[in-house]
C-alpha cells in the first residue's frame, strides 16, 4: 500500500463525516432532539441537556462506505474487512436502538441490559463462525500463563472481548471529546500493527475509522455540537476489539485500551465499595467524572487521558 493509498480511506472518512455532520446536527436541532442528561451526573453537565446526540451514526457510515470503496478498488474487500465491519454496524445498530428510545421517549434509559447483552452475544457468535470458516489460528498467547489452543476457550475469550470492550468504551464516554480522541489513538497504534503484518485489508478498517473520528471531533470538541451517543461508543469498542483478535494481538488491548480499563475497574470498585461497605472511593464514577469533581476542566482530562493513552500506546509498539 503506497503512501498515497495510505491517505485515501481516512481521506474518504474524514470528508464524508465532515461534509454531513453539520446537516444532522441541523436536523437534529430543527426537531428539538438532543441527549437527556443524567440526574446524578455532574450538575454542570446539565447545560448539555438537549445537545444532539447519536453522531456515531455518521462516522460508522463514513467508516463503512470508505472500507467498501478502498476494499473495492485495491482489491482488499475480504472476509476478515466485512466481519471487523459487521461489528461496527450490528453494535452500532444496537447502541443506535438504545439512543433513539432515550432521545424520542426523553429519558436516558433506552434498551434493557439483557437486550443489549443478547445482540452483542450474537454479533459475537456471527464473529466467531466466519473467524473459523476462515481457517484463522485460535491460539490464544495468554501473559504468563502461555498459549492455549481450545475452540471452546477461543468462543468464550471472543464472546467476553467484545462485549467487554464495547462496554468499557461505552462507560469512558462521559465528557466531550474524550472517546473520539482516545479511539483515533487507540485504533492508529491497531492500523500500525496492522500494516507491520501486511494486513492491508484490517488496515484499511483502522484507517477508515480514524477518519471518521478525526472529522467527527471537530464537532465533538468541548463545547460539544454533537455527542457520539452509544451508536458510535459501543460500535468503537466493538470493533477494537475485533481488530485486536484479527490482528492475533488480542491483550495488547489491557495496554492500549488501559484507559477504557481503568474507566471500568472504577466503575466496579465503586459499585462493590458502596455495597459491601457503603463508602465511596471516588467521588464519583466513571474515573474521569472523580477528576471534573475535583476541579479538572474538561479540556484538561482530555489532554491527560489522550497523553496517558499515547503513552501506553507506543509502549506496546516499542517493545512488542
């Protein structure tokens, strides 16, 4: 893949995202729909109550038309580019259900955890059986322990991965411009990886979606036009981790994703601390809520986080 083929996927989603957003947040504000804020979130978030949301929507059709066309055209439209791209599309169709319930009913509980958790089960099993029509190693390269080769361990190690980190992502986009910053690092270190092991079609996946985060937080930035909305954070998460597994890098995700980690480790701790001991250990989660409530600006966990991910990002690519 030339250097100017390198362009033209995150090109095509950057122009395309960048072109119709400001025709859906038109659209959006024209009917007087917008994102309900969280009672029990900060209370300065409650400014944003009404700011459009689901523009996830745009970025996953950007990512989407550019992967077909570049997939097309290079001759790189394989198996392995339309399964990452199913998980895009089927996770972002379930996040789009769970927006439009809380966008149109004007509250911010949309679809049942069960019905989220069944739709991102059967993405994964779909995953998973073109994974094995496709002859893909299994082998699974677990830290300290070692490989294990099991079909019944590779099912559930898939099935945990992707429902996992999409809703690690899910719960780290909480503040403007966090997430889209994160996952254009996030799946830039992947597009990386994925061009060292001549994996041009995974490649121009990465690419196609970085594109589309990069024209998409243009308008996400703080004072955020538009939010994401579980559209674009769980079809995000959902489709790191499909990359990870097609690039048979699966756990360098606990290193470059350490921050939708760390977002989600909080989360629990809290929620277990309040149970078993009615305290508190942050002043309140997801973590990057705990740093706004301290006095961080928005702006300020935004740099911190991405640098942190930057950080760990080129560790993994320095010395794996």
């Amino acid at each position: 893949m030339a250097a100017g083929q390198f362009l033209v996927p995150l090109m095509s989603g950057f122009v395309i995202t960048v072109i119709f957003m400001p025709l859906f947040i038109g659209y959006l504000r024209f009917k007087k729909e917008g994102q309900t804020i969280r009672e029990e979130g900060p209370k300065w978030h409650a400014k944003k109550n009404g700011t459009p949301t689901m523009g996830g929507l745009l970025f996953i059709i950007a990512a989407v038309v550019s992967s077909i066309w570049v997939g097309l055209f290079l001759k790189q439209l394989t198996n392995s580019l339309l399964i990452a791209m199913f998980i895009l599309v089927l996770y972002g169709i379930l996040g789009f259900s769970d927006d439009f319930i809380k966008v149109f009913r004007k509250q911010n509980l949309g679809l049942r955890a069960w019905q989220k958790l069944l739709g991102q089960i059967i993405g994964g099993l779909v995953f998973i059986a073109v994974y094995f029509h496709e002859g893909f190693s299994i082998a699974l390269e677990i830290p300290v322990i070692g490989t294990i080769s099991s079909n019944w361990f590779f099912c559930v190690f898939v099935l945990v991965w992707l429902v996992g980190f999409s809703n690690a992502v899910n719960l780290t986009d909480g503040i403007d411009g966090l997430v889209a910053g994160l996952a254009t690092i996030s799946f830039a270190t992947y597009t990386i990886i994925a061009f060292r092991q001549n994996q041009i079609d995974v490649a121009i996946f990465g690419l196609s979606i970085i594109g589309g985060l990069l024209g998409f937080l243009i308008y996400n930035k703080k004072p955020a036009q538009i939010f994401m909305g579980d559209v674009g954070s769980l079809a995000l998460g959902g489709a790191l981790a499909a990359m990870s597994i097609l690039l048979h890098r699966e756990f360098s995700l606990l290193l470059v994703g350490l921050v939708y980690v760390i977002e989600t480790a909080s989360v629990m701790l809290q929620v277990g601390s309040f149970k078993l001991f009615h305290k508190r250990i942050f002043k309140m989660s997801p973590i990057h809520h705990h740093f706004e409530m301290s006095g961080w600006s928005e702006w300020r966990i935004d740099i911190s986080f991405w640098l942190f991910s930057i950080i760990c990002s080129a560790i993994y690519l320095l010395i794996f």
